[in-house]
C-alpha cells in the first residue's frame, strides 16, 4: 500500500524544473527579497529624519515604527537571509540538514496566514476596522468600504485561500527537495559500505605474502 507521502512526492515543480533547481531559485529569492527590506531599514536608521512618517503626515493615528522595531525587523531579515542562504547551499550541496530551518519557516508562515483566514471569518467587521485605519488618500479607498461587507469576505478569503495554496504548493517543493537529497545521501552510504566490505572480503593480492615453494605442505596422498 503507498503511503500518502510517496503518493505525492515527485522531483520535478512547475511542471519542468526539478526540485532542487526549485528550491535554490526560491531561496535566492527570498534573499533578493530580504536584502531590498535590510537595505531600506538600514537605510531608515541611517536617516531616520528623512524616512520619518509622522501621525499627521498619515492623516489618522497610527502607531509608527521606532528605532527599536526597526532594530528587530533588522535582525528578522538578517536572520531570514542567513535561512534562506542555508537552504540554497543545502540544496545545492545536497545537504539536507541545511534545509530544515527554510521548511520550518514555510510551515510558521503558512500557519500565520491561515489564522489570518481563521480570523476574517470568525471576525469578519475587522476587514471594515483596517479599512478605516487607512490613509485617506488611498486609491478607492471610499468604494472599498461602501461594499458589502459579505462581499469583503468572500473576496478576501479567496485571496488568502490562493496565496495559501500556492504557500503549500512551495512547502510540498522543498519537502520533495529534502527527501530527494536525503535519499541520495542514504543510498552514497551504502554504496559506500557495500564497497568498503568487498573490499575487506577480497583482498588485493600481495606477492610478498606468497608462500615459498620449498616450504609449501607436501600434497596430500591416500594411504
């Protein structure tokens, strides 16, 4: 009977890429996309003067971003480009340790954005709460809020539903990722075992190790 793990692995993504190709393209991207936030952090801390948004400039209440949030959300995006590094190096060098912490990630996103979608049907006034949270210049921001507020949900959880299933779509990748090295390092040990005991078994012959003929046992003769 196959298991519903082997039923779904596969080595190939996106219909013509395999797994390991996948998975290194989806950490570089991650860090491209890790890098861009580090350096516009960087760059708010640098000159908090210039990228300073104050309340008014908002045009409501909203709480901004301090020097120590930023702090932490700097060292979240070094930590999520050192992650995403070992992924990539994992992938490539079949390494599949080196995996584990990106899959980790996958999972702990995913499940944030599927109590997003827990959230916005148990609660489903607080999409009118954020809306109304938002600056007044934002583009149809009026027309937005003039829908019907069933409307808002059900084109907000489609919107989550398909990032989710493209989320999980990616961690079923780097799953199939980290079986696929994990079984090509498996079958390099025991190659190398069953090399190593016919080794051991056959020995190469030595001459040095030859007995003379002088000293060989005389044949054996029936009586």
């Amino acid at each position: 009977m196959i298991s519903p793990w082997d039923r779904w692995y596969s080595t190939s993504c996106c219909l013509c890429c395999h797994v390991r190709t996948g998975t290194i393209i989806l950490g570089i991207w991650y860090m491209l996309i890790n890098a861009v936030v580090l350096l516009i952090l960087l760059t708010a801390l640098s000159d908090p003067d210039q990228y300073h948004l104050t309340s008014a400039e908002l045009a409501h209440d909203l709480d901004v971003m301090d020097d120590a949030n930023m702090c932490i959300a700097t060292a979240i995006s070094l930590l999520m480009i050192l992650i995403c590094g070992m992924a990539t190096y994992g992938a490539y060098k079949q390494h599949a340790a080196w995996i584990i912490p990106f899959f980790c990630y996958q999972i702990f996103d995913f499940a944030l954005n599927t109590l997003v979608a827990v959230s916005v049907v148990v609660y489903p006034n607080t999409i009118q709460d954020y809306l109304q949270q938002l600056p007044g210049n934002f583009p149809y921001k009026e027309e937005i809020m003039s829908t019907n507020n069933a409307c808002l949900v059900f084109i907000v959880l489609l919107f989550v539903g398909c990032i989710l299933a493209f989320k999980a779509y990616l961690i079923g990748c780097v799953w199939n990722c980290y079986r696929y090295v994990s079984g090509r390092g498996t079958t390099e040990v025991l190659v190398y075992v069953t090399t190593n005991d016919t080794t051991v078994l056959l020995p190469p012959y030595d001459d040095t190790m030859a007995v003379p003929a002088k000293h060989a046992p005389p044949p054996y003769t029936s009586a």
